[in-house]
C-alpha cells in the first residue's frame, strides 16, 4: 500500500483529497495543526498527526515511512497576505522549506504541492497556459511561486520529484457529504452567498458590473474540489510511474461570471438572495480561465463537474 501524508488534510481541499485517497485505497495519514482544518473533516480511515509545519521534529517523524507527500497547509487569503506578508512568509515559505528539508532527511522523493493561479498574476493572455509568466500580484501568490521554484531546485540537487498543480477557483464539496465543517469567516464568493442565503450575514454585494465580461461581471474558472482531490491522486500515480515533474493546470477551461453564480445559486437555493452592486474589488482581473488541455494530457484527468448549478448543489447541501 502506498503511504502518503497529507500535510494540511484537515482543510477544506485537503479533506476532500485524504478521502479520494482512502477511496483509492493509499494509506493515507493527515498532518495538520487545526489551525484553519478541522477534525470534523476527518476521515475514520485516516491516521491523523496533530502538528504544525514550523515543528521540524514533529514533521520529520511524521514522514518515517512516507512514500509521497502532498502538501496543502498554509495560508491562503490574498487580502491578508498583502497586510501580513510576515504570517505568510513564515507559514506559506518557512513551512513549505521545512517540509522539503524533511523530505530530504527522511528520503521522501516525491511531493504534490498544492499551488495557485496566483502565480499569473494578470492575464497577459487568455486562456492562461502553463508557460504565461509567472507573475504574482500579491504576496500570497508569490509564496507559491516560491515553493514552486524551490522544488525545481531540491529535484535538481536532491532527487525530489514533484507536480504543482495550480487551481484556479475551487468550489463544491464532496456529493456525499462526508466533509462536515464549514470554513469559519469565508472569503470566496460561494460560501459568502451561502452565509448571506442562510442569514449568516445580511446579503452580499457583487464586485462591479462594469467589466468587459459577457454580462459585466468577473468571469472565473470554478473547478469542483472533488475534481482538485481526483487529480492529486492521478498525479501521484504518475510520479511513482515515472512522469517528470511538472506544474499543471487545474481548471475546466470555461468561464461563468459573477452574476451566472448568483442566478444559478438563487435557483438552486429555491428564493431569491439579497445582494447589490459595489465598486470593483481592487486587484480583480476581468477574467480568469485555465487552458487545462496539459492536466487532462499529463494525468488523464478531466474534471466530472461541468455545470455551476450542479456545483452549487453540492455546496448547498452542506446546509439542508
Ligand atoms: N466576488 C464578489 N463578491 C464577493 C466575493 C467575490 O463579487 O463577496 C467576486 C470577485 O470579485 C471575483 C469572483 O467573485 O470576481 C470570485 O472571487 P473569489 O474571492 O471567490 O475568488 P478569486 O477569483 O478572487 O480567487
């Protein structure tokens, strides 16, 4: 049985890896400080470590054995990181090198690491393709960035072989239900709606409705988490049959705006949601889509969920 730890398994992303892993019969352990995760995320399947990624020792024994790691810990709120570059440098790069210094001690060869479409920054291009520059507009993307070139080096000095899968807007939760905790305090238009459609806050706004869009509001490439954890699966498979390292892509190639989002979850929920129009969001480029052709060519992966509405069912029933 291949052993894998997942750093950051208690997450929303990672919880729903852990348990595509468990399906797929790995032996999975999940590492995480539930700092932000949860143990009601937490598969029964699964051993699980309480421990952080600044914890060196804890982390090295935490990998005895280990045959792939992949790591999702860190933080992850772009307004936050331009306001607290220090809390992001510390968790997102200190923990990100911990980890591949503990890869090294322990001789753990291989690592999916679970990067961004931050690292573009603005489109120069659409739709944006592995090769558009790296780029990062915020502090957050650049930690990404980093770990990615980091690991260029560590394959080329010390033999790790990795894949940086870079999503692009990750929606949904497991149709099955087995990840119960909600994100505290979410930052993500999906969830926002959901807590304005629960009256955990009164309504939402929409980030302008001025752009050059189809209807005037951002577009997005909103991938499934389920399709992210099928695709951290298939890229361990191919790390341990010989692929090379790679960063890829994962999104599903098409765009829905904001308001798509809106109307669609308005029909999904069954009522209409209060919301109004605001200013743009600073930082927000127009559109943002994945040319995902390389994912679904390197791993053989296309994602199962192609409609919103769908999508959104699957969020809304964390709440009936
Ligand atoms: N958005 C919005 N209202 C909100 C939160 C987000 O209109 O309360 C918009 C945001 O401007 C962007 C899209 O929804 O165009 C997706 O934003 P999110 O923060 O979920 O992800 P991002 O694309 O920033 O990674």
């Amino acid at each position: 049985m291949v052993k894998v730890l997942v750093i950051g398994g208690a997450g929303y992303i990672g919880s729903h890896v852990a348990l595509e892993l468990i399906d797929k019969s790995y032996d999975v352990t999940v590492y995480d400080n539930l700092s932000t995760g949860q143990k009601a995320n937490l598969t029964q399947e699964a051993k699980f470590i309480q421990g952080d990624i600044l914890d060196f020792q804890s982390l090295k024994n935490a990998m005895k054995g280990v045959d792939a790691v992949i790591h999702l810990a860190g933080k992850k709120a772009v307004g936050e990181s331009m306001q607290n570059p220090q809390l992001y440098a510390v968790n997102n790069m200190q923990g990100s090198i911990n980890i591949l210094n503990a890869m090294v001690e322990e001789n753990v060869k291989n690592i999916v690491f679970s990067s961004s479409a931050a690292v573009y920054g603005i489109p120069q291009y659409l739709p944006i393709d592995e090769q558009h520059p790296k780029n990062p507009m915020n502090f957050y993307g650049y930690t990404k960035c980093m770990m990615e070139d980091l690991m260029a080096w560590y394959e080329k000095l010390k033999g790790i072989r990795y894949m940086a899968l870079r999503y692009f807007n990750a929606v949904g939760y497991d149709a099955l239900k087995r990840v119960k905790g909600k994100e505290a305090n979410p930052q993500n238009l999906l969830p926002i709606i959901m807590d304005a459609a629960t009256s955990r806050r009164d309504g939402f706004q929409i980030f302008g409705n001025d752009y050059d869009t189809k209807d005037g509001t951002c577009e997005r490439d909103y991938i499934h988490v389920s399709d992210l954890a099928t695709a951290h699966e298939k890229a361990i498979h191919k790390l341990f049959s010989g692929e090379q390292s790679r960063c890829l892509n994962l999104g599903t190639g098409k765009t829905v705006s904001v308001q798509q989002v809106v109307d669609a979850a308005e029909q999904v929920i069954g009522k209409p949601l209060k919301y109004s129009y605001a200013p743009r969001r600073a930082g927000d480029p127009a559109v943002l889509v994945a040319k995902a052709d390389l994912a679904f060519k390197v791993l053989g992966w296309t994602p199962r969920y192609t409609d919103i509405k769908e999508i959104i069912q699957t969020t809304w029933n964390m709440e009936i």
